[in-house]
C-alpha cells in the first residue's frame, strides 16, 4: 500500500510539473532559509554552555545606583578587592576567580606581535572553565608571575612545530615569560575569547591600582563564582546588600553603602544574550536579533506551506473525479487522507533534500557575513539529523493538512455528476493564506526600510567632532606612549600634511567607563554627579575640531592646566566640561566659567582632584548613537617620565595619504622602535560601532526579498491555474469586445485586495516591532507613515507584476482556441 502510494505521488507531481515546481522550489527555498537562520540561532543561544558545570557559574557585576542627577552605572566587573571579601564570608562560593582583559606586545626573536585578546587570571580560573588541556599542569601553571598559558594557534604562532612548553616569551620588550601551558584554542561560541592567560600576580605588581585593597572604586575584575552543590544563588545573592555595607565605604550621602551600590550576579550562559552592561570581556549578542530571524524563519516556512496548501485545495477541483473513483470502488476516507499527507510528505522530503544542497552552497557566504563560525554536519550530528526529520514532518503535515481533509470528504455522487466546485469556506481560506503570506512579507518590507533609514541616519549624523581623516596610533598597552611622546608628537607636526597632533588616554569610539563623582565645591557630597573622564594633551579640541563655547582650551601658557605628576591624594589642576556637564550643575557654558568642581568621595581611594573651569566645548558623542551623550570631564595629563596616554590622534590632510603614512610609521619606528606600529582609521571605529545594525538591516533585506520571492511563486501558480480554470470565459469576453487590459485587470483585481488588506495586518505589527528596535538607539529617526506605504506599494506592485504576466498571456490568446470546442 505504501509503494502505492508513493508511486501514485510521484505520477501526480510528474504530471503537474509547474505546481509541482513552484511548491517544490517554494519549500526549498523557505526551508533552506529556516536552516541557515537556524544554525545562527543555535550559535548564538550555546554561548557558554559546554563549561563543566555551567549552570553553577555566575559572574558577579557591580551596580551603582543613580543618585541626584547621577545616571547610574552598571558593570560587569567588580573591584580588585571584592574576590578576597566574597571567598571569605561565603562558604556556598565553591570557587570564586578573576579575570582582566590584557592587550600586549609578545615577542621571540623577530617575530613579534600586539596579542589584544589576552586575560590576567587566577588560578582558580583554570578549574571553573573548561579548559582542554595539551601541555603543562593546571595546577601550577599560573603559579608565579612570569607564567604565560598559550592556545594552541598562539603556540603555532610564535614557535612553530617547536614544543611550546617551558620556552620563554618577552612580555612588553622588559618582563621574561616562560610558557607554562597550552590549551585548544576556545570555541567561538564563549564570551572569554582569550588567546593567552597570564597570572593575575602579574597585573597586581604592573598596576598600583589592581592591588590596593581599599580601593573599592576600581571596578577592573570580571568576578566569577561557582555555587557549591545545592547552593542557591538567590538566596545568596540577597545577602549581598549586608556585604557592601560590611566591605563598602559608604556612596553619595547614604548612611548604608547598599544604598547607593549593590551586586548583580548573572549565569555565564546568559552572559551573551542577555547582558546589558558595561564593560562586557566580548561585545555580547542580542535577544531581540535572535528573536526577530526566528520570526523571520517561521515567517518564510509559513508562506512556503501556504503555497503549498493554496495551489493544492485551487486545484482540488481537478482531481475530484479522481476521489470519486476512487471512493465508488471502496477507497475510505482514512486512505485518502494517508494518501494525500503521502503526498505532502513526499514534497517536504523532496525539498529539504534541495534546501540541504542550498544551504551547503550558501552557508560558506552566510558564515562570512555574519561573523560566526557555523557548521552544518548532516550526517556527523545525531541532533542535526534530528531536526530535519522533524522539520520534514511539521511541514509535510502543516502544509499537508487542509488539502487532505479538504479533497478527503468530496461525495462520489455530485463529483462523478460534475457538480463539484470551490466552496465559499475554501475561497475565503485561499484568500486568508495570501493575505497572511503578504502580511508577512510587506512587514519584513517595512521593517528592512526602517533599518536601513537608521543606519543612514547614523552615517550622517553630526557627533560634534570630526572624526574623518584621522589617524590613531596605539600606544604599548602597559607604558602607554612612553615618556618620549613629546618626542614623537615633536616629529609628527614637522610633517607636511598632518594638520594636528594630540593624544589622550582613550580614543574617541571606544566606551569610557571612567567614571567619578564631581560636585561644587563646597556643596554636600549627596549632590554630587557622575561625570565621565578623559585626559587628553594638548591640541585635543583642535584636533578633533570641537567648538568651544565659552572660556579657553588647555594651553602650554597656563602651567596650572596640567594634572601634577605623584602619588598625592589630593591634587589641583584645571578643567574642561562639555555642555552636559555645565548643564548638570545648571550654568550655562559662560555662568561655568571660574567656577570650582571637586572630583571624588570621601573614603575612596582614588585620588581627588580640586579643579578650576576654564573652557566649556561643545557636545560631542564620543560612542555610538545607542547612548545618549555623557557630561564630560576633560584633563590634562601630566607630562612627566609617563604620561598619561595610550593613544596618539594624527590628522591628516588626505593629500599623498601613502606618503603620509609611510612617513607617521617612520617617525614611530625612529622614536619608539622597541614597539611595532599599530595603528587605523578613526572613522573605521566607527563604522564597527554600527556593525551589527547594519548587519542585521542586510540579513532583514535578504530574508525580506527571498520571503517576498516565495510569496510571488504562489502567487503566480494561484494566477495561472485561475487563468487556466477562466480560459472560456476570457475567450467568451474578447469575442464580446473586452480588451486586453480590461481582462488583465479583471484577472489581477481580486489578488490586488487582497495584498492591500495584507497591509492591514502588516503595518501596526511591523509599527511595534521597530518601534521596539529603535528604542536601543539615543538618536534615531522618526517613524512615519511613508515607510508603511511604500512597503505595501512594494508588495503590491511585486504582485502586479507576478499576476500581471500571467494575465496578459491569458487575455492574449486567441478566443478561438478556447471556444472551437463549444
């Protein structure tokens, strides 16, 4: 019975082979899209889940809660200090480890290199991740300061085929390193990224600040801690309020520390997907992302099996007499129904075998432009294999199931007496499919249009500096750009084509989370605001070309402006504000000007600093367009034996931009030769800023066209077997003296309410979609009803032009040939 039924299938789609094509490249392609969005949907949502125990492993975070005008601040990484405070009070922390991203210069022999994917660590580090391990020990290889634990490619990288273990690397051109370990490189799907660990002893000696113990204001560390067994981390995590107030000076004018901080703790498999703070080890992914390509898939299989079902209840009527028959000779409805699921099945397996083949084509590209390794083992992944089974059999029976009920129940009788036709309930469910598919397809229309109008939006918007023809050289990640900066900035300004030259300690796109509390001196602490610093040297306002609005840059004429060099607590230096820090205080840029900030609380262990405004400058967004602009501190750094910057900023006038370069590496190798040059565009930071936005507006706009794609192949197997069905009629209507286009617009009217009343449905759900999308940007723009329109004009013109051709060929013909038999 089964090889009958087969065999009856295929003789059905071997002798309809246009709606057997449209169904089965329809279903291919939608198919092929569901696996490729799929595969990027399982990536992102297996994000640290293959650790040992990882769903006992948390990070812990620090929140410092908005107080006055203060916005707050919410971090993934706690101070130095809090991982000895945590290993003591809480005996359900089974491990509790910190990391430090760390960028450096490695060398051995002449082969070195920036490594800016680095960790400093403890070694309890090493037995709460899962670390595959091909030399050395994990329990001593973080042991002593000097120990460096390479991956496996870094490994390669500096010694070859050579053994790795026990040689030595040079760490910053000073500190002698012996490698003590190498693991497998770390997958892709993990927020750590790190190719190289060192021990967290080495970032305590190199830094003053990691190592004071009181210094509860630092937050440096991703903390991480492994509950022990039957620990719940909620109910450790609400004694931590009773934890800052033990450990933590008290915040701004609170009597309780835990009034104005706290500890969030997060499971590291929630880290990349579901984290909204700053200072994250890896730019995590988004929930929202995933969830709209996962409507977006769903949405491309539902118009595929659409069309499925569309064109086979439209061409019901042709096979009643075959149902008929079959019934008059016994066949049970039960059989039918089999039969015709059979059939279903039958297209499913067909076109997931073709989607296998597309996606195998594809995914290379899809990969590549998506920025994540993805695989697709069909026949090495039990799971894999799992899931096309079952997305065979969903589709076969979803698109399979009104056409099996539907042909199942015709009565032999009115068929075999030709009194068979389309019911009102089948048209009105045909016509509900195609205004589902096209509801589907103008919103991904719509919701294209409005990524793209962001992302130009983005392009054009003014950020307050000029960020073109900018070139940033990287300092040594450890000394900066050295004592012989002054050197340096000396030889770039002799150069013809540079016109400014300035440094500071972050360059613009990158996030600044230096914070600190200001407030007028001499008002209480309770309103002090946050304000975010940036230390600059001179030339920076020129450089960047940001207006001032009142007062005067720093000068080399006003010694007052520099930041004293020493370990002073308290210091005194003039200041700079932007437009949001003086409107913070509530003056205006001239009412700032003379007045007295202090920087810092009491009891925190930085150093405070009692500065004088001298210049208020513009606004400037010096980070994407998703955060609005923060009130900014500026100072000058010190100009001692180490001065304060990491990056050097080089304008250039665009004339011999070879030339120019050639020249900017030249002088860096004469002055700073122990150090390679590293150095990029401003604006290429820029760019990658918004890269995952653009990203996602390319992958909408693909999706968007292949749904549109498919929508349109239903469309035109609809129009063409209602042409077919309407043949004597159009012939009857071209002798009575219709024109052709009277009868094309006959043909395409009823499609044409139908995608006008899919816009109904499509516009408030594309409307709160994107709504909900822009809500991540400051900036944006506004939505408006153009962007909706022309998205169902889209649609509808996309419609016109599938149904148009057919009907033109229709009403083209020669009346003769459909009447010569009447």
């Amino acid at each position: 019975m089964l090889r009958h039924y087969l065999d009856f299938a295929l003789r059905s789609m071997l002798a309809n082979k246009l709606f057997s094509l449209i169904n089965l490249f329809g279903l291919a392609v939608g198919l092929a899209s569901a696996i490729l969005i799929g595969l990027y949907v399982m990536h992102e949502t297996s994000y640290d889940r293959f650790h040992p125990e990882a769903e006992r492993i948390y990070r812990l975070g620090r929140d410092i809660y908005p107080s006055g005008n203060s916005p707050g601040l919410y971090l993934a990484t706690l101070a130095s200090v809090a991982a000895e405070q945590l290993r003591q009070d809480y005996p359900e922390l089974e491990l509790v480890a910190r990391a430090h991203p760390n960028a450096g210069l490695l060398s051995r022999g002449d082969r070195t290199f920036y490594e800016n994917r680095m960790l400093f660590a403890d070694p309890e580090l090493l037995d709460m991740f899962g670390f595959e391990w091909v030399a050395g020990d994990p329990a001593t290889a973080l042991d002593v300061p000097e120990a460096i634990v390479l991956t496996e490619s870094l490994a390669s990288k500096y010694f070859g085929t050579e053994a790795a273990l026990g040689q030595g690397l040079l760490y910053e051109g000073r500190i002698e390193l012996t490698v003590t370990g190498v693991i497998r490189d770390l997958p892709d799907n993990t927020h750590l990224q790190a190719t190289a660990l060192q021990p967290m002893a080495m970032l305590l000696r190199l830094s003053p600040f990691a190592a004071n113990r009181d210094w509860w204001a630092g937050n440096i560390m991703h903390t991480y801690a492994r509950l022990a067994p039957g620990a719940d981390i909620d109910t450790v995590s609400a004694t931590f309020p009773a934890f800052i107030d033990r450990h933590v000076p008290p915040g701004i004018g609170q009597p309780r520390a835990s009034q104005s901080t706290g500890i969030a703790a997060m499971n590291i498999r929630d880290i990349h997907l579901h984290s909204t703070r700053q200072n994250e080890l890896r730019e995590p992914g988004s929930m929202a992302t995933v969830l709209a390509l996962t409507t977006i898939a769903v949405g491309i299989v539902l118009i595929a099996c659409f069309n499925f079902m569309n064109l086979s209840t439209a061409r019901s009527i042709l096979r009643g007499r075959e149902v008929g028959i079959r019934k008059t000779i016994g066949a049970q409805r039960r059989q039918l129904i089999m039969q015709f699921f059979g059939e279903s099945l039958g297209m499913a397996l067909a076109a997931t075998g073709v989607a296998i083949v597309l996606v195998e084509l594809t995914l290379p590209a899809f990969a590549a432009f998506s920025g994540k390794m993805l695989e697709f083992d069909v026949w090495g992944n039990a799971s894999l294999q799992g899931a096309l089974v079952l997305l065979v059999l969903v589709v076969g029976i979803g698109a399979g199931f009104y056409p099996a009920l539907c042909l199942s129940a015709f009565k032999p009788a009115q068929v075999l007496k030709h009194r068979i036709g389309f019911g009102v309930k089948d048209a009105v469910f045909r016509n509900l499919l195609v205004v589902l598919q096209f509801s589907i397809s103008i919103a991904l229309v719509a919701a294209t249009a409005v990524v793209l109008l962001q992302m130009r939006y983005v392009g054009n918007f003014d950020p307050g500096f000029d960020k073109e023809q900018v070139v940033v050289l990287n300092g040594s990640p450890s000394l900066g750009l050295t004592e012989r900066w002054n050197v340096l900035r000396g030889e770039l300004l002799r150069m013809p084509n540079v016109a400014g030259v300035t440094a500071s300690n972050l360059a613009p796109g990158r996030e600044n989370l230096v914070g600190t509390m200001v407030r007028i001196e001499g008002a209480p602490v309770d309103e002090a605001v946050m304000f975010f610093t940036l230390i600059v040297d001179y030339g920076f306002f020129e450089t960047y070309r940001i207006d001032l609005l009142a007062g005067r840059r720093f000068n080399q004429d006003f010694p007052g402006d520099a930041l004293p060099s020493g370990s002073a607590r308290e210091k005194q230096a003039n200041v700079i504000l932007n437009e949001s820090a003086a409107r913070e205080f509530g003056w205006s840029p001239e009412q700032a000007i003379g007045q007295l900030v202090m920087t810092g609380l009491d009891g925190e262990g930085a150093t405070h600093i009692r500065g004088s405004v001298v210049g208020v400058v513009a606004d400037s967004n010096f980070e994407s367009l998703h955060h609005d602009v923060k009130p900014q501190l500026f100072l000058l750094g010190q100009q001692g034996p180490r001065p304060d910057f990491s990056a050097a900023s080089v304008r250039i006038t665009g004339e011999d931009l070879a030339g120019t370069l050639a020249r900017i590496d030249s002088a860096w190798k004469a002055v700073i030769p122990e150090f390679p040059v590293s150095r990029h565009f401003l604006s290429d930071d820029f760019e990658a800023l918004y890269q995952d936005d653009a990203r996602l507006g390319q992958i909408f706009s693909s999706f968007a066209a292949l749904a549109i794609l498919v929508a349109c192949l239903g469309l035109f197997g609809l129009a063409t077997f209602n042409a077919q069905r309407r043949v004597k009629e159009i012939g009857i209507r071209k002798v009575m003296g219709s024109s052709v286009w009277s009868i094309v617009l006959l043909l395409t009217n009823d499609y044409s309410r139908l995608v006008l009343l899919a816009n109904l449905i499509a516009w408030p759900v594309a409307y709160a979609a994107m709504e909900r999308w822009l809500e991540n940007f400051a900036y944006r723009i506004d939505l408006t009803p153009l962007v909706f329109i022309g998205s169902g004009a889209i649609a509808l013109c996309i419609a016109w032009v599938t149904i148009g051709g057919t009907a033109a060929k229709a009403a083209s013909a020669k009346p003769v040939l459909a009447l010569r038999y009447e």
